[in-house]
C-alpha cells in the first residue's frame, strides 16, 4: 500500500528533527564507567507474567495504521523506541527496502501516557492508541494489535515424536519443568539426522536489559544454534532471534514482543554422501519463525549432521510448550 509523497516527506523530517540519522544495525548504548568508583551492578527486572508486568510492558508492542506500522521497544525507565515501518509490519507489508524510521519516547507518569519527543505524538496504553505528528496539524493514527503465529498450537501428526506436551518431559535430560511448561536447560535423550520440529517458545519482559541479555536462550540442533532472543523490533542479525548464530541473519526479524507465545517450524536435512569419495557434505536447514520463512534450505557448513536438540540456558527464564518431531527420509 503506498502513501502520498506530502505524508512520506513529512515523516523523514520528523525523523531527522526527533532523532537524527541512524545506522542500519541498532547498537546497545552502554553507559560510561566512573573510573574512580564503579558503580555496583544492578539486576535488571525480570517479568514472566502479563499480569504483573508495568505500565510499559503496555505501552510496548505493535501498532498498526493505513499504509503504516510501528514497534515499540520498552528500554526501562520510562523510555521507549519507536521505530516506524512504512507498508506494515515485517512479514506482512514491510520488508528490509522499506523506510523505517527510529523515534524515541518517554513515559509521563502523571498522565500514564508515553510523550514522543518534542511533543510529536503520545502512546495511550488506556486506548491502544499511538498518534504521530507528521506535519503541523497533520497526525497519523496507529492501533495495538497483538499478533498470533499461524502454526501456533498445531498439532502433532500420526507418527511424530511427541518431545513434551505440558504432562511431562521424559524425552528430555535433564527434564527440568517451569510448572507445566518446558524448562532450560534440556536435551533430548534421542539424537536425530533428518526430520522436521515443531516448538514453541517465550521470552521474558526485560525492560532494563538489552543486547544478549535481553531474554536469550536458543534451539540447537546437532550443535548448531536457532538463536532465541528478544530483539523486538531490531532489524535482525545473527545473533538476534530467527538467526543461525554465527551462520546467516534472518531473511525478516519476526520476532513477537517479549511474553507473547511464538513458533519455530524448522526442517533438518543432512549432508548428501559423494558415491566415489563417500563423504558426506553439510546439512541444510529451513526455518519459519512465527509462520513467515526467514532461512531457505541454508547449507550449515562443517556442521553434524547427527545430533540431539538442546535448549539453551543462557540465565533468562525461557520458557518452552508443544514440541513434537517428524523424523523423514
């Protein structure tokens, strides 16, 4: 869907105004040590439940308007990250040639409503309404939506391997459980070489946290890493959620804000074997990550093509749901 060129000019220069250029991968910024007296760590605030989550946990999330979206990132202490998307949001209107643009927020406790900077707009957690100032006396208007994974509760078919269900987790070491929910860390007892896995997965609001301590755990199939993250409304590297770390980005970060449930659908091929020198070349994998195909039949050079599932711990409280395999030929 395209938008007028008077609406698309008026968002760069509210962009440029509210928060200058930015590069195509967005950074943590770290704060500066005191070389005299280092302050001591603080623990960032951990939530696992919608329930009892803050006022910006509300405030955070996707938003969606005529031509236009936006996803806001909760940064702790009040203050947010907006980053506008021109055509939807990823996977269903926008992608990575698409305008996006990077605004910035902050909560006014007083009226529990976050204030763009500048006064350009305000998000109401009370509407789901987040309007934006795109030339004097010109707003667009952007709606909460929650969206929910296609694949999301599918179920196991005839003959698959059925890896937890909520009941218990005795296909797993050490077979550690969150209540009804699969804990980390864990691994199958069972090692597989060509099959199809289906799992659900998610993440903790950590508002105060950020890069690879922002709800990090992974998928790791036969020692090589689908990284699991909260990279909520980043552009998407390896490293960041829907990635093969250390291999290849996502083709779109599909990534849910933190608490919503999301899917992994991944298909694990191994190597062929060469007939006359009878080596056997690397596995492929293929990946769809909330629904939407982010890794196409990607060669995982060097890589087994035999091995268990793993569940990383990486010190977040993931959380895991719905895990069955259909081993193929």
């Amino acid at each position: 869907m395209k938008i007028s060129s008077r609406i698309a000019f008026g968002l760069v220069i509210v962009a440029l105004i509210l928060s200058g250029p930015i590069t195509a991968q967005d950074k943590d910024k770290k704060p500066e040590k005191d070389k005299k007296k280092a302050e001591p760590k603080k623990q960032p605030n951990v939530f696992t439940d919608i329930a009892t989550a803050p006022i910006d946990y509300k405030i955070q999330g996707e938003y969606l308007g005529k031509g236009n979206a936006a996803q806001v990132v909760a940064r702790g202490n009040g203050k947010f990250d907006i980053y506008q998307l021109q055509g939807g949001l990823p996977g269903a209107g926008w992608n990575a040639k698409s305008m996006r643009v990077k605004l910035e927020a902050k909560l006014d406790t007083e009226k529990n409503i976050a204030v763009l900077a500048d006064n350009k707009g305000t998000i109401d957690p009370a509407s789901g309404v987040l309007t934006i100032e795109i030339a004097p006396g010109e707003n667009i208007t952007l709606m909460r939506v929650e969206r929910t994974s296609p694949t999301m509760g599918a179920k196991s078919p005839e003959g698959a391997i059925l890896l937890f269900d909520g009941t218990n987790a005795g296909e797993w070491n050490p077979g550690k459980m969150v209540g009804d929910l699969l804990g980390v860390p864990n691994t199958t007892k069972k090692s597989f070489t060509n099959f199809k896995l289906h799992i659900e997965f998610r993440t903790p609001f950590q508002p105060t946290a950020g890069g690879q301590g922002r709800g990090n755990s992974g998928v790791y199939l036969a020692g090589r890493e689908v990284q699991v993250l909260d990279s909520f409304g980043l552009v998407g590297k390896d490293n960041e959620c829907g990635g093969l770390y250390g291999y290849r980005a996502p083709d779109v970060n599909m990534c849910f804000p933190p608490l919503i449930w999301q899917t992994y659908d991944i298909e694990h091929r191994p190597g062929k074997i060469d007939p006359q020198t009878k080596k056997q070349s690397s596995p492929t994998i293929t990946v769809r990550h909330n629904g939407v195909l982010v890794h196409d039949n990607y060669e995982m050079k060097g890589a087994s093509s035999k091995g268990n599932i793993n569940l990383q711990d990486h010190g977040n409280p993931v959380v895991y749901r719905n895990a069955w395999l259909v081993e193929t030929k």
